[in-house]
C-alpha cells in the first residue's frame, strides 16, 4: 500500500510540473504574439499618425493661403474708387431739339443735368451742358450723345482715387478716437485754463474731422456721379478749339493786330476829348494871345519914341 501510493504520488507530481512546463509554454508563445501584434499595430499607426500631420500642415497652408488671399487688396476695376470726366464737342442740325434730346437722356440713365449755358438761337448756336450721370451709364451715355450728330471732339480722363478714399477713412477712424478721447478729458476738467483748453482742442480736432468727411463725400459724389460736358453746335458754329499756330508770321500778324487795336483805342479817346478840346481850347487859346500881344505893345512904343542917345563930345587934347 505504501510502495502503490508512493508511485501514484510520483506520477501526480511528474504530471503537475508537465501541466505547468506546458501552461508556461503557452503562456510564452501568448506574449510573443501579442509582442508582435503591438509591435505590427505600432509601426502601421506611425504612417497613420504621419498622414494626418502632413495633412495639418497641407490645411495650415492652405489656410495660411486663404488669409494671405483674404488680406490682399482687390484689384478688380468694380471695386476701385474711379473717377470718370468726359469732354465733347457734337455738332447737330438743331441745338435746342439735341439738347431736350439730351437732358432725356440722362434722366433715363438716373442723372440730371448740372448745367445748360446757351449762345444765340440762329444756326451758329451753341449749348454746353454739364450732365451728371451714374459711373456705371458713363460709356453708354456718351456714345448716344455722340450720335445726335457730327462728333467734332471727345477726351475722356479717369483718375484712380482708391488709395486716397482708403487713406481718408483711416484718417477719419483715428480723427474719431481723438475726438472721444478729447471729450473724456473734457468731461474730467478740474480747472478753468484746462477746461478752455481742452475746449479749444476738441474744437480743432471736431474741425478736422468734419473736413475729412466733407472730402470723402466729395470722393463719393465724384466716384459715384461722372461729369459729361456736352458741348452742342450748329450748322454755322466754328470750332472753339484751334490748333496753336507758331513762326514768324504769325507774330507778324498778331502784333499788327495790337498795332490796330491800341490805335482804334488812341483814336477813340481822341474823339471823345475833340469836342472838348474845341469847346474849352478855342477861346482860351484866343485870351492867350490877346493877353500877349497886349504885354508887347507898351513895350514897342517906348523904344519908338526914345531918342537916340547922344555920343559924348571928347575933349581937345
């Protein structure tokens, strides 16, 4: 009994330590796997890590982009401050019916007409108007007025007041904090001489602030409204505008024009004094010389009746 129970206690311990060697094993053969699966996950997550950094940098600059965009002037022309001014010269068959056809015009086009100066009403007559149209209606006007007849002449200028409107608003913001800064101090004044000074300084700074804002809208009547001077004539008108003519005779016949002209003036101031001259010189000129030979006529008569001077007799030697 004790030799059969000694075998089965040497076959339970031979079967335990096989059990835990084997448990061990498995046990071994678990962590390497999961060794190499943390491993595996690890080095596939870096690229995945990677990805999305590289991604964050494309956004960064592509964000980055987007405020440089955003922060860039606009260069488009509906955006820019323009001002628009044409002159024209049109010479039509009838000024009166162009000029109604005109001011039609530009009340369609939501101007008005800023100006209308008129000189005769024969076939030599002229009408300038100053017409105020919308920068948007500017080339649409002009070219119908430059169908009411014969264009003689056309000249159209832009000037580009961006910068200068962008400039003015800047100034107006910072005139504005001035201002309220000007008032806190005045409101805080303890003293009669820093009351009337500050009074005195917010009025200059109100001044300059008001004048900005009256050249801004300036600006904004400028940029918004453009000026067309129409000039309408007739049939008969000659051109105001001359080509400007140089040389010698030229001169020649510009001075000969003074030389005439400053002698028609001459001889008109001496037309005018002539009647005087013969009215008031006449009967003085008369006095003068009654007056005259009067003072000689005492003087002859002494010397004829005075006798001869007597030569004094010389002693015999």
């Amino acid at each position: 009994m004790t030799t059969m129970g000694a075998g089965m206690d040497g076959r339970g311990g031979r079967r335990r330590w096989a059990l835990l060697a084997a448990g061990t094993l498995v046990a071994a053969l678990a962590l390497a796997g999961c060794s190499a699966g943390d491993s595996g996950s690890a080095d596939s997550a870096a690229p995945a890590a990677q990805a999305p950094q590289g991604a964050l940098d494309k956004g960064s600059g592509a964000e980055a982009a987007g405020t440089a965009g955003a922060g860039a002037p606009d260069l488009r022309v509906d955006q820019r401050a323009i001002i628009y001014t044409g002159t024209m010269r049109v010479q039509v068959t009838d000024v009166d019916a162009a000029a109604r056809e005109v001011s039609a015009m530009v009340t369609r086009a939501g101007g008005f007409v800023g100006g209308d100066q008129r000189r005769s009403a024969e076939a030599d007559a002229v009408a300038e108007l100053e017409l105020r149209v919308p920068a948007a209606k500017f080339g649409a006007v002009v070219e119908e007025v430059a169908k009411l007849g014969r264009q003689q002449s056309r000249e159209i200028n832009t000037q580009d007041v961006t910068e200068e409107t962008v400039d003015l608003e800047a100034r107006i913001v910072t005139q504005r904090a001035r201002v309220e800064s000007a008032r806190r101090l005045l409101a805080r004044a303890n003293s009669i001489s820093d009351l009337v000074s500050l009074e005195n300084e917010l009025g200059r700074r109100e001044a300059d602030l008001a004048s900005l804002e009256a050249k801004k809208r300036r600006l904004a009547d400028l940029t918004a409204l453009s000026t067309i001077t129409v000039s309408l004539a007739g049939p008969a008108a000659e051109a105001s505008e001359e080509k400007a003519e140089t040389g010698f005779l030229v001169g020649l016949k510009g001075g000969w024009g003074a030389f005439v002209t400053s002698m028609t003036i001459l001889l008109t101031v001496l037309g005018a004094l002539l009647p005087w001259l013969v009215a008031v010189g006449v009967p003085l000129a008369v006095l003068l010389l009654a007056l005259r030979r009067r003072r000689r006529s005492p003087a002859q008569v002494a010397e004829v009746s005075a006798p001869p001077p007597v030569p004094a007799a010389r002693s015999a030697p």
